[in-house]
C-alpha cells in the first residue's frame, strides 16, 4: 500500500489579480520586475493563462520585509 505524502500540500496558484491584490503591485510593475529577474515567474497554465506559485509570492514578500529592516 503506498502511503500519500500528506506533509506536502499541493501548491496554490495565484491569478494575476490576486498578485496584485497580495503585492500592492500594478500588472506593468509586476511584469517589468519579472523581465529584470525581481520577481518569480510566472508558471503557464494554458494557451492564455498564467498564474503564479502562492509560496513562492509569499517568499517575495517576506524578503521584501526582511530588507526593509536591515535598512533600519
């Protein structure tokens, strides 16, 4: 019997909006940073759709605090 690895949950994807909402980012903002290697990619999800990895957006985030209190 094969157990399911259940400490590991299935990553969530974020649509552009919800990026949005999380960063405070604008869509122009957000793809600029991605072209300058700032910000994660984007994971394709279709012939039109992309979405990005809620973990790896959380991470974004928390480095970005993390700067802002080595400055201070």
């Amino acid at each position: 019997m094969e157990l399911e690895n259940v400490s590991q949950p299935h990553p969530r994807i974020l649509r552009l909006p919800q990026v949005m909402d999380r960063t405070a980012l604008s869509r122009s903002t957000i793809y600029q940073y991605m072209s300058e290697g700032e910000f994660p990619e984007s994971v394709g999800l279709g012939s039109r759709a992309v979405g990005w990895v809620e973990g790896e957006i959380n991470d974004w985030l928390q480095t970005k605090i993390q700067q802002r209190e080595e400055v201070h």
